[in-house]
C-alpha cells in the first residue's frame, strides 16, 4: 500500500512539473515571438544597438555659415551615450551634440547634455549615428535655415588640417607712399608655425616658441601675442575648421589717419601647409568606417526596392501573427478541456495568475 502511495505521489509531482516546464517553454516562446515581432515592426532600436559610430566627428561649413555659427563647428570626440546614442563634445571647446529624444532630432548645446534651450544647429533626423544622414538646419539670427553644405562625417583633424603651416604675404616688403604696407607688428606675424594643442574645435598654431599663436576664437581666426585674445595683427572672420583651405579675406592691423586701429585687406597673405602630420600621405581605408551620407530624398526606383522589402517584411509579420493565434489556440483547447469557463478560461488561455 504505501509503495502504491509513493508511485502515485511521484506521478503527481511528475505531471505537475511536467506542466510547469510545458508553461514556462511557452512564456519562454511567447516571448521570444514577442521581442521579434517588435524587432520587424520597429528595427531602428533593435537594429542600433549592436551599431559602430565614428568616435571623431567634423561638423563643417561653407565661409557663409562660419561667419554665423562657426564657433559651433569643428572636430568633436565622443564623450559618453545620451538619449540612447553617442553623444559629442567639441575638442577643445565649449559645446555638445546629443540627440534631443523628446523632438527626435539631433541639436547642439553650450550647456550640458539634454539643453535644448538656445540650440543652433539641428540635424533633423532620428538615426543611431550623427553622421547617418546630413539633414541640418542653422540658425541665422531670426530663423532655422536648411543648408546643403552644413555636414557632419567621420573625420580626425590630423587627418584633414596641416600640423606645421607658413603664413606668407608679396606685400609683406611692398612700400606705398613711402608707408610700407604692413607695419612691425603685422609682419612680425609672419612666418611657420606649428600646431601645440586645440581650441574651439580647431588646431591652435604657436610661431617657433615666440608669442605669437594663430588661433580659432569667436568665428574668426586671429594672429595674436596670446591664446584666449581677441584682438591681435592678423585676422580672417568666419574662416575655416583649417586656416590653410582660406584662400581670401585676410586682414592684417593698420592705423588710419587719426591714429586709430583699423583691419585693412591684404589679397596676398596665404596660409599654406609645410608638414602633414607624420609627413606621411593617408592611405585608403580598407575597414568599414560609417560615412557620411548627404540626405537625399528616395528616388522611384529606391522606392520599389523598399516597396519589396515591406512586402517581404509583411508576410514575416503575417507568419509570426499565425503562431501568435495558433499558440493561444492551443492554450484555448487546453483550458477549455479542463473544464474552464468564463473569466478562468480567459485567465489560463493568456496564462494570467
């Protein structure tokens, strides 16, 4: 008899484990169907997660946009994740690129990750990486304006600007009613400097351990006694994320009549590269890095490629949707032979406790 009694406890305690297994196989493949089926439906965050982004951005422009928002611009090194994506800061400088999750875009801030207070410049797309697509607008004192030439891409400054330059004028010995054309200071100015470190997104040139530093300051590069100055001998407003790929629009300091400082043009003064950094010419890249992609609407025969896909996209969907109501079915039958009705049948059919 109690052999008997032993047999049937463990055929009880077989079965009810047995049916505890077969339960959590199926919240197991529940859910399994579940996270795919999100995953088809939205395969952006799915997708993003295991993505590479650049670690070194340029966000760059044309003399137009740098004159408005050039100290926005430059190289950025990615410091950290916000909203779920990489996020940026300028290399020597003062601003932030994050991507701002409750407008779906991505924006600019001098102030701290998540500010979207006085932003500047915005990137209107939603992609896992900066550089995904150039879609960017700029504020131009009353209004965000679409620019076509406002890019961010995979770039590292030793890579695009000169570590050794020379600054060089014709008019530099050229004399005007007996008045040289450049006074002591302006042509003191002159000669080869080399990269020491950066500033505001940009290369910050010394002149052979003199005092004198070609520097990035407020949208305008300025040849001066000391970095951080606002003034100095040499000046270019707007300029460039590199000095040499300026090819006008250059002023050297000058006295009028009264005495007075004034900017006077000189055509001639040319910045041009003496060194590339490790003097040695970039190779192509074999690797995958991301590039840049201008933002472009879809042409007709993209369309019909991805027309293809949300068909193929859809019968998956359909598929998965049938193993859905198959599984409930299943547990549907089961339930309802055991004797379920009304809300318990519901309740064991959705496996809800």
């Amino acid at each position: 008899l109690k052999l008997l009694v032993m047999l049937w406890q463990f055929r009880t305690t077989y079965n009810q484990k047995k049916s505890v297994d077969m339960n959590m196989r199926e919240k197991n493949e529940l859910s399994s169907l579940i996270v795919l089926f999100f995953c088809l439906a939205f395969p952006k965050p799915c997708l993003g997660a295991g993505k590479e982004c650049c670690s070194s951005i340029l966000l760059d422009s044309d003399l137009a946009v740098h004159k408005i928002q050039g100290d926005k611009l430059g190289f950025y090194s990615q410091l950290g994740y916000y909203g779920a994506r990489p996020a940026y800061r300028q290399q020597g400088g003062e601003f932030f690129i994050f991507y701002y999750e409750q407008e779906h875009h991505w924006i600019d801030s001098r102030y701290f990750y998540g500010a979207s207070l006085f932003s500047k410049l915005v990137n209107e797309m939603d992609g896992y990486c900066l550089d995904d697509h150039n879609n960017w607008s700029f504020y131009n004192g009353s209004d965000l304006m679409y620019s076509e030439v406002l890019t961010s891409n995979c770039s590292k400054i030793e890579d695009v600007c000169c570590k050794e330059l020379r600054i060089s004028s014709a008019n530099s010995e050229v004399i005007i009613d007996k008045e040289p054309y450049y006074n002591n200071q302006s042509k003191d100015s002159l000669g080869d400097y080399k990269a020491i470190g950066m500033t505001n997104g940009r290369f910050v040139y010394q002149k052979d351990n003199l005092d004198s530093f070609l520097e990035y300051g407020t949208k305008h590069w300025t040849v001066s006694s000391g970095v951080g100055q606002n003034t100095g001998h040499i000046i270019h407003h707007g300029g460039s994320v590199c000095p040499e790929h300026i090819e006008k629009e250059w002023q050297i300091s000058d006295k009028n009549e009264d005495g007075e400082g004034v900017w006077k043009e000189d055509p001639e003064l040319k910045i041009t590269c003496v060194k590339k950094t490790n003097d040695v010419t970039p190779k192509p890249s074999t690797t995958k890095e991301p590039v840049a992609q201008s933002y472009v609407q879809i042409e007709p025969a993209r369309q019909a490629s991805y027309s293809s896909v949300a068909a193929v996209l859809g019968c998956i969907l359909m598929l998965l949707l049938s193993m859905m109501i198959g599984m409930f079915a299943r547990r549907f039958h089961r339930a309802w032979g055991r004797g379920a009705h009304g809300k318990q049948l519901l309740f064991e059919t959705l496996d809800i406790e």
